[in-house]
C-alpha cells in the first residue's frame, strides 16, 4: 500500500500543528516534516495545503524579505486555526484507536 | 533611474544542481501558468527553497521531492488566480491601448477645431475606422491565444526550451500575426467606420470601467497582503555589471573561435579597445540613417502640409525619438565607461572586483 494515500489524510493536520508552535515558512515545514521522518510528502503537497488552510482561514500568511532575498511568506496560526487543530487532534485520536483495534486486536487475542 | 530586485537577480546566486532545478520549474511553471496568472509569487517561494537548500547543503530532492513535475503542479496551483481576476488583469492590459487610442482621437479632434475651415464636416462625427482596429486586436489575440496554447503544450512535451526562446516566440507571434491580422483586414477592405466621439466615449468608458471595477474587484474579493517594500537598485549599476559579463562572454566566444584557427589569444584591453572602435564606426553610420530617415520624413510632410503640421510632426518625432536614442546608447555609455576604469585601474575585465555591488 503507497504511504502517500495514508498521509494525504492527516498531512493538512500535521502541518497546522507546526505552525501552531511558532510563525514558520515553506522550507522550514519541509525541514521539519523530514526531521520527523516524512520524506516522501513534498511532491505537489505541501503548497496546495497552505494554499487551502491559508484560503479557509486556518493560518494567515504575511510576506517579508527573506534573509536570502526573495520575498517570502510566513505562515502563523489564527484562532480558527487553534479550533481546528484541536478539533483534528480528537479526531485523529479517535479514529487511529478505531483502526488500531481493527488491525490488531486479533493479533493480540 | 531604480528597478527592483526580482526573483531573477536571485536566482543568479543559484548553482549546480540548483541551479539546473530552478530552470527546469521555470520553464515548467511559466508554461503552465495561464494569461493572467503571476509568475513572480510562486517563482519567489521556489528561489528561496532552493537558495535556503543550497546554503544548508541539503540535496535538491529534500525540498522538491523525486518527482519535479508534482512539485511544479503544486506550485501552479496554489499560484493560480480566479477566472474572474485573470479576466480583468488581460483586460487591464488594453487599457493602455484604450487610452493611446482616445488620447490620439482626442488629439485629431482639437486639431480639426483649431485649424478646419468655416463649414467643414464636425469633427466630432467624422468617420474613424475603429472597427476594422478593433476587430483586428480581438482577432490577433485569439489566435495568439490558441498559439500560447499550443507552445505550452510543444515546451511541456520538449522541456528543453529556455526562456529566452520562449519570450522570442511570444513576441514574434504576437508583433507577427497581429500586424498580419490588421494588414489582411485592410485589404479586405473592412471598412466600418463609426463617429469619432463615439471612439472617444468607448476608450475612455472602457479604461475608467475596467479599472475601477479592477479596483473594486481587488479590494472586495482579494485577501489584502501587507505589501513588501520593494529593493531597488540603480539601474545604472545593474547595466554596468550586465555590460561586464556580455563582454566577457563576447571575449570568450571570440577566443575560443581564435585559438581553433590557431589564432594567438589577445590581451582583454587590446581586444576591447578594438571592439569600442569598430562600435564608434557603427554608431556614426547608424545616426547617419536615422537623420537620413528622419529629414526624408519632414521633407515628405512639409511637401504636402502646412508649416505649422510640418512643425508639429517634427515636434512630436523628435519629443519620441530623442529618449529612444538615449535608452538604446545607454549601453554603449556603460562600455566606454568600463573601457575607462579598465584603462585607469589597469583591471582585466575578467576580474571580479570591476562589479559593483548589488544588494
């Protein structure tokens, strides 16, 4: 089974948890992803995902100039986007402790 | 004279394999991106993943992933703009042409006031064949539009077109079939003429209403960004650092075309030196033919018209041509001014400490 479609679900959840912690940027999610061991998500994701959680209010996003140069945007959380995170994270609980009993509770009997 | 900084200028600061990953999204992105669509925001994010890549060490593949073409898809999609918006910012490019266009009616109107004998036609409703102008603007721009589509599709298929021939198509179909379109139309014969005040009322209609709608559009439907200050620098300095490095691919082409004749390599200044004598010659004829072309065109108007039409024209030629003349030498200043410090500072220009400094 591809890992991709397992991620697809949960990766808008996961990248407005890192944003919660702090005001963050594109190349810094990615890092941060990758250092938690999501390597494969980048492909035409993670763009699309702060396009959406920026467009339906979840983060909002500010443009400065970058240390490097180009101008750059930062991502920081809104109150709607603390609701929602919380929200994701009950869900998130509750249907991985669904499918944990699902897939091993017959191994464990 | 300032410009701003661009991703562009950033992107120069690229290398090895990101700089190669910076062209292929360039190319990928600008192509898939429709009329409309703005290139700057999303090529912005892409040069600063890979500037940032690039200064920690961390492979193009951590921040793009293995598959660029996903990647690149991403991009053009959380880069896209609404129908809505695209249609207004295409319409907002004729609104130049509207205004040029009722600026010169205008024009043509006051001077038929001021000049037109008792019981000539009104002015205001003399005949203009906007129709046929028009017709030929909407006509050029479909099929323009179907020959963007078409070098899409060609540049995603080949993926090995730059960007410099990509805008060299752009602009040759665009000049090309739009002065085809008008040429064919005229021949035709398709004439609909219409009174000019009516010409003017449509111009000045069509550029105050699609840009306040714009306006209105912007403000209502548009998330409103805190706009970043734009970094400028001076353009002379930009020009002066282009002409360092044009040179100095020109003197690397020249010698290695030498050496393969088992030609000697020549001295830089040796070389630049006859370089600027054979521009100074190439100069003198080309002001030669543009004062030929211009004293034919008095000659020609003054034939047929009045002084004061003939001082007019030559009024309205040269308040157009002097600044023409002095953009296009701006280049050849830059040379002669790099030929001097080269002269003075005893610098090849192979050397990297003739830039200056762009921040």
């Amino acid at each position: 089974m591809d890992e991709s479609q397992l991620l697809k679900g949960i990766l808008e959840g996961c990248v407005l948890a890192i944003i919660s912690r702090k005001e963050t940027y594109g190349y810094d999610i990615i890092m941060q992803l990758n250092n938690y061991g999501f390597h494969n998500i980048i492909e035409g994701t993670l763009y699309p995902v702060l396009t959406r959680l920026e467009k339906r209010g979840a983060v909002k996003c500010r443009k400065a100039k970058s240390p490097l140069g180009p101008v750059r945007k930062y991502y920081s959380i809104t109150p709607p986007g603390e609701t929602e995170l919380k929200e994701f994270r009950i869900l998130y609980e509750n249907v991985t402790d669904t499918a944990r009993h699902i897939l091993f509770d017959e191994l464990e009997d | 004279m300032k410009r701003e900084i661009t991703y562009e200028d950033y992107a120069k600061k690229l290398t090895g394999e990101y700089k190669d990953a910076y062209d292929k999204i360039f190319v990928y992105i600008k192509s898939a991106l429709s009329i409309g669509d703005e290139i700057s925001p999303a090529m912005n994010e892409v040069v600063d993943l890979l500037l940032a890549a690039q200064e920690d060490e961390r492979p193009v593949e951590d921040v793009i992933g293995n598959d660029m073409e996903s990647f690149c898809e991403g991009m053009v999609k959380s880069n896209r703009r609404s129908f809505v918006y695209r249609t207004l910012l295409f319409m907002s490019l004729y609104v130049f042409i509207a205004v040029l266009v009722g600026g010169v009616q205008i024009c043509i109107l006051l001077y038929h006031v001021f000049t037109d004998e008792p019981g000539a036609q009104n002015p205001l409703f003399t005949g203009v064949d906007f129709v046929g102008f028009l017709s030929g603007m909407l006509v050029a721009f479909a099929i323009l539009g179907i020959l963007d589509l078409v070098v899409k599709f060609l540049v995603m298929k080949i993926k090995g077109f730059n960007k410099k021939v990509y805008s060299a198509i752009y602009w040759v179909a665009f000049i090309g079939i739009g002065s085809l379109t008008v040429f064919l139309i005229s021949i035709a014969d398709f004439e609909i003429t219409i009174p000019r005040i009516f010409v003017i009322i449509f111009c000045v209609l069509y550029a105050a209403g699609v840009t306040i709608f714009a306006k209105i559009y912007r403000k209502k439907y548009m998330p409103q960004e805190e706009e970043v200050p734009p970094v400028e620098i001076d353009f002379a300095d930009d020009l002066f650092n282009e002409v360092i490095t044009v040179m100095r691919k020109r003197y690397q082409k020249k010698m290695e075309k030498r050496a393969k004749k088992g030609l000697p390599e020549l001295a830089p200044l040796f070389w630049y030196e006859k370089e600027m004598k054979k521009e100074k010659i190439a100069g003198i004829f080309t002001n030669l033919f543009l004062v030929i072309i211009i004293a034919t065109a008095i000659i020609e108007v003054a034939q047929d018209s009045e002084v004061i039409d003939t001082m007019i024209f030559v009024i309205i030629l040269l308040a157009l041509e002097i600044p023409i003349m002095y953009a296009m030498n701006s280049g050849t200043r830059k040379r002669k001014e790099l030929y001097r410090i080269m002269k003075e500072k005893k610098v090849d220009f192979m050397s990297d400490e003739l830039y200056r400094k762009v921040e």
